[in-house]
C-alpha cells in the first residue's frame, strides 16, 4: 500500500466506536475495510474473531535465534546500519532469523516498546552478529513501530541487497491492541500467531 496506519492513530479510531451501536458484526468489518483501505489506499481485509472463541495458541517464531551469540554489545542507540554487512562472495542462503531483543521507545510517551522480530531473506548470507548489534541498537531511539519495521526493513535492503525481504515484528500489548508490523519485498504475509511475550 502507498500509506502505513500508525498504531497510535489505529487505537484512536477503535476507541471512537466506544459510544457507537453497531448492528452486526458484518456491518463493523464492512466499516473498518471501507475506513482502512481509503485511508492505506489499497484494499484492506478485516477478520473478526468472537471474544469467547478459543485462545490462538502459544508459538515460538521460526528461525534461527540470534539471541545467544557471545557477543559483546555497547551501543544501544541511535540505530546503526553500519553494523549490518552480508558476505557477497558466499553462496547466497535462505535463511529466517529471530531476536527478542528488539526495543524502541513511543516518540509520544517515551515509554519503552519490547519486540520479537523475524528476518526471513535470500541472498548473500547477513552476518548474524552485525544483525544483532543492529537490532538492539534501537534501544534508546524513539519511533513508532510500523516505522521501525520500515527502517529495518530499507537498512537490510540497502546494506545487503537481498534477492527477498520480510521482517515481521512481533510487539507486546499496549492499549489493548497487538501491533505487528510486516514488510515484504514478496506478496506472501504471515500467519498471526501468539508468541509467549504477548
């Protein structure tokens, strides 16, 4: 779509059907796709789930987890796309990384947003400590997290120029609203599981 809708913005809309009767819930999602497709410009579809229906199940993200490298790591903001590299003399890989360490800040609240995030890719093989020192190097920056996901997902095109992206970001709960940004260079999106942090 040529347009993000920010989180923030999102749970400001939601809250303003608080007062609101609505007759069905086929008439909420026909309002929501109608809302968030003019205002992404692009079609928008919306899946209603029944409060009482079963809890999505627990998962871990698939990957390989970048968390336990014995690295040391000293910058924790701004974030550094120098620390990103990938080795273009080697066999390109297809490859799908995880880290739990992701962590930005509200630029509104300065309150702190912790996030898994997975980085599925084809190319050059992305050095796994550089991805990790990049990642937490979010740590003090403040920017929404549609923002962040963008910003990642622009740093690893221009530094390891990947035949294929996705950087998916799970984020815990605040407001009431899961936030899970996705960005693909490919037009397959991912399922929506619960991972043990949300």
């Amino acid at each position: 779509s040529p347009h993000i809708i920010e989180s923030k913005s999102f749970k400001l809309y939601l809250n303003g059907f608080a007062q609101e009767r609505i007759a069905d819930a086929a008439t909420l999602s026909a309002t929501l796709m109608h809302d968030l497709s003019a205002a992404a410009g692009a079609v928008v579809n919306v899946q209603l789930r029944d409060a009482h229906a079963n809890a999505l199940p627990v998962v871990d993200l698939d990957g390989l987890l970048l968390d336990d490298q014995d690295i040391a790591i000293d910058h924790y903001g701004p974030p550094n796309a120098d620390f990103l590299q990938a080795d273009i003399a080697a066999t390109p890989v297809a490859e799908t990384l995880v880290s739990h360490l992701l962590r930005s800040n509200c630029p509104v609240t300065g309150q702190p947003d912790w996030g898994s995030v997975q980085i599925a890719y084809h190319g050059a093989p992305i050095d796994h400590a550089g991805l990790l020192r990049y990642l937490v190097s979010f740590r003090t920056h403040n920017e929404f997290h549609e923002q962040c996901v963008e910003r990642i997902f622009v740093d690893l095109t221009q530094r390891c120029a990947p035949r294929q992206l996705s950087v998916y970001a799970r984020y815990t709960r605040r407001g009431g609203l899961d936030i899970n940004p996705f960005r693909s260079s490919t037009p397959a999106t991912p399922g929506n599981p619960r991972t043990v942090r949300q």
